[in-house]
C-alpha cells in the first residue's frame, strides 16, 4: 500500500475514532534514546527493564522528544508539521504519528490513554 492509499483509508476510518486526537501519550520514565548514526540518523529506543529495543529515524526521534511531556497526538502532530519545511499533509502526519506511537507503546517506550 503506498502513501496515498494509505491517507485513502486512514481519512475514511478517522470519523469513526471518537476523540483520536486528544488521546494522551507519555513517555515511559527510564527510557534511553542512543543516536547510533548521524546521517541517516537513526535512534536506538530502549528500557532497561523490558527486554525489547525499537530502532527509530528523525521523525520517531521528534515524536518521543515531543513525549517528554504529557501532550495529545494533536499536539504533536502540530509540533511536528510546524517543524517541517515542506508542505506536507497534516493528515499524512497523523497517520506517521499514530502507527509510530502504536509500536512504541508495543515496545513497551511510552503509553496512550484517552482522557
């Protein structure tokens, strides 16, 4: 499935997630981000105590700084496209946000919770 088809589905099933973006996401504490390389740059995420790693580019690296607080995926989908220096999709945004923020939350890096 490419980009496209992918921002296809994920604006038809949006309207059926009630309050998909003020869904809260937090950081775990004792968290470890390693830069293992600069160019491309790319992140090791791990927790001492879970016995799983998650390899991340720039754009993962930006969600979990933006994690470091307690913020909705709209927030950081907000402070993400206000980085960008591209015109880029907000929506296509989201999409990228969400399914990083699904496996970091798999991995045991952070948790979501609707408030």
């Amino acid at each position: 499935m490419d980009a496209k088809e992918r921002l296809t589905y994920f604006e038809l099933i949006q309207g059926c997630i009630e309050n998909f973006e003020s869904e809260t996401i937090v950081l775990n504490q004792g968290i470890e981000i390693i830069a293992i390389s600069s160019q491309p740059a790319r992140y090791l995420i791990a927790h001492p105590k879970v016995p799983r790693i998650l390899l991340t580019n720039m754009m993962g690296r930006m969600i979990l700084d933006l994690c470091s607080s307690k913020r909705s995926i709209g927030d950081i989908r907000e402070g993400i496209v206000s980085k960008l220096q591209t015109n880029v999709d907000p929506a296509l945004v989201l999409l990228d946000i969400v399914k990083f923020i699904r496996m970091a939350e798999h991995h045991g890096i952070l948790h979501a919770s609707l408030t």
